[in-house]
C-alpha cells in the first residue's frame, strides 16, 4: 500500500513508520489525522492510497456472543465475508477470505457453491484484521491470531496471501508471531510445494475429511486431482523441512465419514506423522445434503482416536446461528 508511494515520492523512511504506526497499529482512517504528515503530502496520499478497500455492509453477532461475522462489499460491487471469533481463554482470532467464492466446490462448502468470482488482494485480506482490530481497540483488546480459513483456497492465490503474511507478521505494521497465523488448504500439491520454498513460518492445516481415497473424492474434487498419496508426499517434505505438526480438518458427515473404518483408516494414515486432528461436526448448508454425525457417533469416533493416541480435539462449533461457522460463508448482499 504504502510502498509505491513512497518510491514515487521518495519518501524518507521515518515517513514511512509513521504511516505504518498510524494505519496498522493505531487505526488511521483519514490521512487529514495522520498529524504527523505536512498537509500537502497527506493531500497527495489521499488521492493515491486507498486506507478503506473494503466497506462494511452488516455486522452480525451470535447468540452468545463469541462470534461476529461480517458482510464487505469491494470496490467492485462484490461481496464477501469474515469471521472474529472470541474464545474464553481470551485469544481473539479473525478467519479471513483470501478470494470472492471459491473454485474448489466441495461438496459441504456453502462458499463453494458461489463459484469463483475473483482473488483478493493483499490490502483486502489485511484490512478484514484490521476492521476487527480497530473494532475491538476501544477495550483495549488486540486481534492474537489469524486463519486463513474464510471464503477461498490460499493456495490458489498464494501471492497475495504471503504479501499479507509478511504485512500480518511484519514487527513495523501488525506485528503478529508467525506461529499465530494458520493457513489452511485443500490440498493443491503444486502450490503446496511452492509455499514450501517460501519462508512461510506460520501453522499448516489441511482440509482432510476422509483418510479413504474414495470417499474423500466424493466430499472433495480436488481429491480426484491430487490423491492422498500425493498430497501427503508433500506434507511429508514440509514437516521434514519445518519440523512442525500439521493439523487436519475433518468434519463429521452422518454415515458417510464417521464409521469405525474412517476412524481406523485416519489412525494408520496420521498416527506416523506429526499430526493433530480438528474433528468438526458438520454445519448445515442450504441445499446440501450432508447431515451432522449424531452425537454419540462423534463421540465414539474421537474415543477411536484417543484410544490410539492420535492427538486431537473436538471443535467447539461458534456462529452457526449467523452462518459463520465452518463451510457457512457465502458472501450475499441480503445477509
């Protein structure tokens, strides 16, 4: 955002730490308040750098109050949507959309149905953690992570994502620990690989949802183009090279994933591996068939899991009363 200006009018370097303290950290939204600025060079920022790409169109808050989702709209006339979610241990954790729709389509994704529209830009994703930090600054509360896990395959926009990634993590703007940030895909191997070769330090997840190929290609198409056995050659190499646990989604669809052989299937295919499983029961979608696994079914599976000593934890659902829970984003103008 502030860099092209800044080459354009050689800007010295302390301007540029001002601009950067005011905007990321202390929620500028006119340049006629960034005092530290002479007149005329915030008259000639005002014109040629956009502090708002996004607009809040409605803002909508849980039952409970953990959750809050909300509706931009882009310069363009699209619309997407990202989620805060406020724990009870206190971290505050937004989950961005890195695209408007999606074009993976899986099959229990909400968001996959829109189809794909277009990527978002680095200055899009940030300023979703912005809107959320500047909301929550008046108690005096900071965002502590961020989860690429909105509308969107990373992967797929993998530029712009690290663009935002170095923002996010750089100490001079937002100033997150790469260890607060989580990127989570589908599972493209190509792309995978080449995040691999970038100095992306921050957590992997991964959209797993079946350990039996057959089965994970009918809740996932990518699975039809990158079979397990691929996938997990190229998790294999990022755990080898980063030494760090990947964690898997799976979210629980009654009688189709849910079943002693899923569970055992999932023990033999992570229990080898640096491995931590998020089960996820499943969140209704409009016109999606899946059902959620009966609560005893998702209990017995996780105890399938624990009994094999598989780390993982049984996700707590959060904003599915607003449709802000996992595969609910759908980005309409009307919500």
């Amino acid at each position: 955002m502030i860099k092209h200006f800044a080459a354009t009018n050689a800007l010295p370097a302390f301007r540029v730490k001002q601009f950067n303290l005011a905007y990321y950290q202390e929620g500028l939204i006119n340049f006629e308040n960034l005092s530290t600025w002479p007149k005329p060079l915030r008259e000639s920022a005002q014109k040629e750098i956009d502090l708002a790409p996004l607009r809040a169109l409605n803002t909508l808050e849980s039952a409970d109050s953990s959750t809050v989702k909300v509706l931009f709209e882009t310069r363009d006339s699209k619309y997407l949507e990202a989620v805060l979610m406020k724990y009870k241990d206190g971290r505050h954790s937004v989950c961005v959309s890195c695209m408007i729709g999606c074009p993976v389509d899986c099959s229990f994704c909400a968001t996959g149905k829109m189809g794909f529209i277009r990527n978002l830009t680095a200055s899009e994703i940030v300023f979703q953690v912005l809107f959320f930090q500047n909301l929550l600054r008046a108690k005096d509360i900071r965002i502590s992570n961020v989860v690429f896990m909105g509308m969107g395959e990373p992967l797929l926009n993998l530029d712009a994502v690290m663009e935002a990634y170095k923002t996010l993590t750089d100490p001079d703007k937002i100033a997150l620990g790469s260890r607060h940030i989580t990127l989570s895909t589908s599972g493209y191997v190509p792309q995978l690989k080449k995040l691999i070769a970038t100095d992306y330090k921050g957590r992997l997840a991964v959209s797993l949802h079946a350990a039996i190929q057959e089965k994970r290609e009918q809740i996932m198409r990518v699975a039809k183009i990158f079979s397990l056995k691929k996938l997990f050659s190229a998790l294999d190499e990022y755990v080898g090279k980063t030494n760090k646990r990947v964690s898997y989604e799976y979210i629980l669809l009654k009688d189709l994933n849910d079943t002693k052989e899923d569970a055992k299937a999932l023990i033999t295919l992570l229990k080898p591996r640096l491995a931590h499983v998020n089960l996820i029961p499943y969140n209704p979608v409009l016109g999606v068939g899946y059902e959620r696994s009966s609560k005893n079914k998702i209990f017995a599976f996780k105890k399938y899991l624990d009994d094999a000593g598989l780390p993982n934890t049984l996700r707590i659902t959060m904003g599915d009363d607003i449709k802000a829970a996992c595969g609910q984003l759908a980005g309409k103008s009307s919500s």
